[in-house]
C-alpha cells in the first residue's frame, strides 16, 4: 500500500490556522476538495485527475503569492512538523497531477505566483516564477511585439518552471528545457533563500545568460528533487527567424523506424535540424487525423477492454497512403539556408528508407524580417514555432468515456534506432496484450530518444493500467533503461533501479536530504528521496 502521513486533526488545524493569518483564509484549502486551478472537467480538487484511488490524496493544500511568504510557510511547517507537496500549477498531466506521493501531505500550489520578471527581447530569456504557465509567457511575448518563439509542450497550461524541473521538453530549439534553463532561485528547506549561478552575485548582470557561475554549479540538485522549492528560473528563448517550414516525414514499414530514428539524430548532431523531431505510429496517425472514413473504422474498437486490430491499421495506412511512422520537426534558418536544409534532409532520408515521403508547410520569409507566429503561423499540428494549445487534452476521451485518462511510460534509450525497434516491439504487445492501444509519442535527440508509451484508459481500466505499468517498468529494467520521469506510484520503484556501487547515488542524495531538511518537510518521496526513517 502507498505510505500515509498521519496527523493529527490538532496538529494540521494549528498548521492552517497560521497559515490562514499569514496569507489568509482563501488561500487556504482545509482538504483536498477544493483551490485547485481548474481541471478539464471544471474540477477544482487536489490530486490525481486520472485516479478514482485516493492513494495519493492530499489533507489540503496552500497558496502563497510571494516568495517571502513561501519561505514563512516552509518555516511553519518545520514548526508543525507537517509535510508539503510542492506543485507549481498542478498540470503534470500522466504523472499524477497535484497528488503527493504521501497521502496526507499538504500541497504547496504556487499557482499564485504569476510574475514574469523580464523578457529580454535582444538576448533572448526570460525569468518567470513557477505560476507562470506556457500561455502566460507566450502571450505577453505577443502583448509586446516581440521577436521571439518561446518553447511549449504539447498543452500549453502548464507552468515553465514545473515542467523545466521535470525535465520536460518543448519543440523549438531551445525546447530541451533544462539544458535551455539558466539561473535559478530556491527557497531551501529551513526557509533560507539562495540562488545559483551567477545570481550567487547580488545584482549579477550575467544571471539568465551563463549558467556556470563560479564554484560548483547548483542547479541540478533541484531537478526532480525536494532540497528545495524553486521560486524563480531563467530560461532561454529562441529568436523568431527569417524563414522556417514545418516537415512531416512518413514512412512505410514497422521497421523503418531504425533508419528514420538513426537519420533524425545523425541530422541533429550535425546541427541540420535543430529542435526536437517527435515520432508518431500509425495508430496515433489515425487517432488524430480527424477523417470520418477513418475515425468510423477505429471506433468500433475505441471502448474499454479493446484495441485497434493492426490488421485494420494496416489497411487504414495503405488507403491513406501514410507512413506506418511520422516524424514532425522543423527547420529554421536565414532566408538564404531554408532551401540548403531542405536539400541536406531530403537526400538523407532519400538514402536511408525507400519509400519515404515528405510534407511542407513553408514560410521562406524576407532578408532581416521575422516571421511571426502568431500572425504568419497561426496554427500547428506540432507547436513548432512556440504556439500554446489545450487541443490534444481531448485524447483522454477516445476510449468513448468522458473523462478518462493516461499515463506515460518514458524510458530514456540511445539514437541508432536500433535499441528503440527492440524496445518498442516488446512494449507494443505488452500494451496490446493488456487490451490497450500502443499511442506513440517517441522524441528525438542528438544522443538520445525518450520512447513514450502514452497510454489511454478509462476508470474503470485503470487497475489493469497499472499491472501494465509494472510490467513495462521491469521490461525497461531488464534492459536496463530508465524513465527519465515517472508518475508519483512509482517513484521509489524507478528509484530502486539506481544500483551502480551499491546504491551510491542514492545514498549520496539521501545524505544531502538528511542534511539540509532534517525534518523531512519538502515533498516526502519525490523521486524515491526519503529523509532517513522517513520511508513509509
């Protein structure tokens, strides 16, 4: 059974009463029932939106608005010896939402903390605190006319910070987030603030431009971790350019996804294409393409306790005329580089897979002149050029069940391909087996492919969701891959695979918890860190 935190009624209402004199009573959720931003289905409750188990359900939650009452907050909850479950806006979506690994903990939502302390236009950053969502941030870029295409996920309602410090991904070039991150301010467990980097300079002019610093470099210790709250990051944004085409590249066969894979990340290290190329397979081609002569044939199959035959995706794919597999990335460049690029990946992909076929959308733009996106672009399937949606929200309810859900099983395995075919080729009847689709959602770069199984599931499915879970968790094991995040179920599992030298990471990490949040307030098993006789 997942741990429970067990406080007595006196001790949280002591806890909230305090809370509620210093940022006040509306700011204070006295259980889980209520505060949250709201959901896809008007919900405003704590915990996991994709869960009918109240195994990770919170005793309530909290909403500063600054830093200072942040830290005044962290302090009261060393005092009360009460444990908070930090969450920037809540939105990590397939990982289990606002819901702690503890059931008990007391959410910290920094929802309310929405400033953007600067965009800097000419460089190319901003600084955001963690309330600040990928649409916030987006359209004050358009509220001031600036030349920038800031990077988004897939659902843009998110928070920047939340998703950097999963190392969550977006789709320009600077889309890799926590490689594009730069300076960070923490509010440490006793309630001391600190920042990394060159913000260890008061005033530092260098702060959201050189990451390094001097002396060793902080931030990574805040990556998935509870040594620290994150009030404030830099991260970098990448120019609007003068010209740009999104490419949709499809091809035919199962096993092509070992040239097309092992071509993407040879162009990518050779900085040809220059963002992040997403995979789908041909059942996420069908699912998304909003054909009715499509969508009438899988539907039938589009229920719980079923999946689409790939004998009927088979005969969907040579009807359309689609790949089997679609890589969506972009190129961006000068005017003068845009029919270079297209040139360099065509005859790479020409040379690697017969059959290969290739889709534009192109803006060849003006010498010196930026496009737009918001007046050129306007929409995408993928958000290439840093337009927000909600859109793809809408897949939780294929399975015909308003209000489903999904999760993400996201191993972290080499570029050739080769590993990936493997890998996927297990997962897909595992997946199938478990009478669930195979939605892929697989993501490329220079030295790395981060494989997501993205799978849908109704309610009522959702305890064989979990055998399924805890089979691909060992199947990756075994091969030794592992997720670069995880839902909340299963953190100390993935955790429990960090085995080289005895455990020596772990150990190291849990020394440093020990440390410097003695009480063990700060997210309780986040990431399989416990303070020690913490475990529960």
């Amino acid at each position: 059974m997942p741990p429970t935190i067990s406080l007595t009624p006196a001790t949280l209402k002591a806890f909230f009463d305090e809370l509620a004199l210093l940022i006040g009573e509306d700011n204070v959720s006295r259980d889980h029932s209520s505060g949250a931003l709201t959901g896809a289905l008007g919900q405003t409750t704590y915990g996991d939106a994709f869960s009918k188990a109240d195994t990770n359900l919170p005793a309530g939650a909290v909403r500063p608005e600054t830093v200072q009452e942040v830290q005044e907050i962290v302090k009261l909850a060393n005092k009360h010896q009460v444990y908070l479950w930090t969450v920037s806006r809540g939105k990590n979506l397939g990982y289990g939402g606002t819901g702690p690994v503890v059931k008990g903990t007391v959410v910290l939502d920094l929802h309310r903390m929405t400033q953007i302390i600067e965009i800097n236009e000419e460089y190319g950053y901003a600084i955001v605190e963690p309330g600040v969502s990928f649409f916030d941030l987006y359209e004050e870029i358009q509220r001031r006319g600036l030349k920038l295409w800031p990077s988004v996920p897939a659902i843009g309602w998110g928070s920047v910070v939340g998703n950097t410090l999963d190392r969550g991904f977006g789709y320009t070039p600077n889309g890799e987030h926590s490689q594009s991150q730069c300076g960070m301010e923490v509010v440490l467990p006793d309630g001391t603030l600190l920042r990394t980097g060159s913000g260890a300079m008061s005033d530092n002019a260098t702060w959201a431009l050189y990451k390094g610093g001097f002396g060793p470099s902080l931030d990574g210790l805040f990556y998935q971790s509870n040594l620290g709250i994150v009030t404030k990051i830099g991260i970098h944004i990448t120019p609007a350019p003068e010209a740009y085409a999104t490419v949709e590249v499809d091809v035919p066969l199962e096993s092509d996804l070992i040239p097309l894979v092992g071509t993407l990340s040879d162009l990518m290290r050779r900085s040809i294409i220059l963002n992040s190329p997403s995979i789908a397979n041909i059942f996420r081609i069908a699912l998304t393409s909003e054909k009715p002569e499509v969508l009438s044939q899988i539907g039938p199959y589009m229920k719980a306790d079923s999946c689409v035959p790939y004998d009927l995706l088979e005969k969907i794919r040579i009807e359309e005329r689609w790949g089997f597999w679609r890589a969506y990335f972009s190129l961006y460049g000068s005017v003068e580089m845009l029919s270079a690029l297209k040139a360099t990946v065509e005859r790479a992909f020409r040379q690697a897979v017969p059959g290969v076929q290739f889709k534009y959308r192109e803006w060849a733009g003006l010498p010196g002149a930026a496009i737009s996106a918001a007046e050129d672009i306007k929409t995408e399937v993928v958000p290439h050029s840093g337009i927000p949606t909600v859109e793809p929200l809408g897949i939780v309810d294929s399975r015909g069940e308003r209000g489903g859900g999904h999760i993400c099983f996201s191993p972290v395995i080499p570029p050739s391909g080769r590993e990936l075919y493997d890998w996927y080729l297990a997962a897909k009847k595992r997946t199938a087996d478990a009478k669930f689709d195979f939605f892929a959602d697989f993501h490329v770069y220079p030295r790395y492919v981060i494989a997501i199984d993205l799978v849908i599931y109704t309610m009522g499915e959702e305890q064989r969701l979990h055998e399924l879970y805890k089979q691909l968790l060992h199947d990756a094991g075994e091969r030794r891959f592992m997720e670069y995040r995880t839902h909340v179920g299963y953190m100390d599992t993935v955790a429990s695979k960090l085995d080289f030298n005895d455990f020596a990471f772990g150990k190291f990490v849990q020394t440093l918890k020990d440390t410097f949040d003695p009480n063990g307030v700060l997210s309780p098993g986040k990431s399989g860190i416990w303070v020690t006789g913490q475990n529960m």
